[in-house]
C-alpha cells in the first residue's frame, strides 16, 4: 500500500470515531424522540417492540443506556496506549451483559445477575494487567532488566568455571613442580 493511500485510511478511520464520539449524547437522547405509549415502531428497517417494557420509548432508553457508554469504552481500549489498557475490558464486559440482559429479556428488572459474570472476567484480567505492569515498573521504574541479569549471571557462571579451571591448572602446574 502507498502512504498516500494508508493516510487516507487513518483519516477515515479517525474520523468515523470522531463522529461516534461527537454525536454519542445526541444517540443517548435520542430516546425521548419516539412517542409515548408506543407498542411498536419502524424506522427503516428495523422494527423496535417494548419487549417486556412499558413501551418502545422505555426500552430504547435501556438500550441506549448501556450501547453508548460500552460504544465509548470500547473506542478508548481500541485507542489507548497505556500499559494498563485491558482493565478497559473488565467495564467493556458489564456494560456488554448489561446490554445483552436488557436485549433479550422480556422484563423490567435489569442489571441483577450480571455482576457474577464480570467477577469472572475481572479475575482474568486483573492479574494479566498486575503482571504487565509488575514487568513495566521492574524494568523502568527500578531499573531491573531480567534479560541483562539473565545475561550477567550467565557471565558470572562462565568467570566462576574460568577461576575454578586457573586453580586446577595451579594445582598441576605446583605438582609438576615438585615433582621436577
């Protein structure tokens, strides 16, 4: 690919999210736009029900309550460069089975079980991140390279094989001498 070609691609893409991040609290609102007391609803292609909601407006407030903040969440994890950047997943996973609660259950209670889901996840990822970071701040923070002490040791060993070697070469050469 050119450079002209993949500068092209970068804007486009920086762009899109721009977009989605500028217009995220005109999609959060966009709720109080449908009619009250509406069962059902079109809009292009979709059709939008209560599903287990007092009506359309209701749920979509749901839906959009959880898509736009995981929607936010999951351009800055793409996006950030930290270290620490996957504990970005751990909110990503409770607002995604948020979201799925509320999509497929036809009820008005949300946002109950799916704590003993994140748990899980959370235990994954906490200490993948603690580990990360336990090697940054080694290897920055204090200094500790484990591959040059890798290597140092290794040179340590050689030098010790080395002294043990002279020694035993003294000792030969000590016994030939007295024995001359």
């Amino acid at each position: 690919m050119s450079k002209k070609t993949t500068l092209k691609q970068k804007f486009l893409i920086e762009g899109l999210i721009s977009i989605l991040i500028v217009i995220s609290p005109i999609l959060h609102y966009a709720w109080k736009y449908i009619p009250y007391g509406e069962q059902e609803i079109k809009f292009l292609w979709i059709v939008l029900d209560a599903n287990g909601f007092d009506d359309v407006g209701n749920a979509v407030y749901y839906y959009l309550l959880k898509f736009i903040p995981l929607m936010l969440l999951f351009i800055w994890f793409i996006t950030c460069k930290e270290w620490w950047y996957h504990a970005i997943i751990i909110p990503i996973t409770m607002y995604g089975f948020q979201l799925l609660s509320v999509l497929t259950l036809e009820s008005n209670v949300t946002d109950e079980n799916e704590i003993l889901y994140i748990v899980v996840v959370a235990m994954v990822i906490t200490p993948v991140v603690y580990f990360v970071r336990l090697k940054l701040v080694d290897k920055y923070v204090h200094g500790i390279d484990l591959k040059a002490m890798e290597t140092e040791l290794g040179l340590l060993k050689q030098k010790q094989d080395l002294e043990k070697q002279l020694e035993e070469l003294e000792r030969k050469k000590e016994a030939l001498a007295k024995k001359m």
